[in-house]
C-alpha cells in the first residue's frame, strides 16, 4: 500500500467537493454565524481555505508555534480568490508529499504556544488532521449555507437539494 498516494488521492478528491462548498460562500454576509459562540462566515471559509497548506506544512516543519507565527489567516475579497487561495495550498501539498518517502511521514510533529504543548503526532498524523479538519469545517459550512437557504453540493453522493422527491 502507497500511503503517500493515498493521501494525495484523498487531497484531491476532498478539493472537488471542498471547492463547491467555496464557490457559495456569500460574501456579502462575512459576519454571519448561526449561533454567538460559532465562527464568522468568513473567517470560517478562510481558514477552511488555508487547511489544504497544512499538509505541506507537516512535511516542510517539524513544529508550528503560535508563540513564534501566530495566525495571520490569508484575506479573500472574493469566491475566485478563496478558491484560489484553497487551489494554491492543495497544489503545494500535493508537491510536498510527492518529495517524501513513507517513512518520512513517521517523524514527530508538534502544535504549541511556546512552552503549551497543543498537540503531539506524527507527520502522517497532521496530515490527517488536517483533511479531518477541512471535511469538519466544510460541514459546518454547510450548515452556515442551509440555514441562509443556499443550496449545498452533495459531498459523499446527493444533498437533499440534488435529489428529486
């Protein structure tokens, strides 16, 4: 078995549907959440976008800490420019994975704020977060879209607003 193709075979399937999803985004509503506690429109469609970097970003580090990087989410004005924002970091993953080998992905990786470890796992484990991540944000995104009544794409076979009842 070929994990790294695997991966890469799931990065690419995940785009098609994630890319839907981003297309609907309405930007005219950035501010929009259905609940006080939930992300922003917009800042939650952001950050789905810039996920599909975190692949390449487990293979090109060892650690990510807030304390030294924090979080400057990437700006879109637009659906073209989110997709693209979305497009550049799934091309630059699916590179990053092609330079590895399997056991590569075997090596640690960390999540901290300086001295507060978030998270340990291996490679091969953000890489899994972070597709977990982008399939759990995009659902939440769906959600976002159903109550404002925008149709939402089928991810895993037919929405509800692509079947004929």
């Amino acid at each position: 078995m070929d994990i790294i193709k695997l991966l890469q075979n799931e990065l690419k399937q995940e785009a098609v549907t994630t890319r839907k999803f981003l297309a609907l985004v309405p930007f005219d509503k950035p501010d929009y959440a259905p609940h006080e506690k939930s992300m922003k429109m917009l800042p939650l469609a952001t950050h789905i976008a810039d996920l599909s970097s975190w692949p390449k970003l487990g293979v090109e580090t060892d650690e990510l800490d807030f304390a030294t990087a924090p979080y400057n989410p990437q700006k879109a004005e637009n659906n073209e420019q989110l997709i693209a924002l979305f497009d550049k970091g799934i091309e630059e993953s699916l590179a990053s994975l092609a330079e590895v080998e399997e056991a590569f992905l075997e090596r640690p990786w960390i999540l901290r704020t300086g001295e507060q470890i978030h998270a340990e796992m291996t490679k091969y484990g953000l890489i899994r977060v972070s597709l977990n991540q982008i399939t759990h944000h995009r659902a939440q995104l769906g959600v976002y879209l159903r109550l404002l009544d925008i149709p939402i794409p089928g991810s895993y076979g037919p929405s509800a607003d692509e079947m004929n009842f």
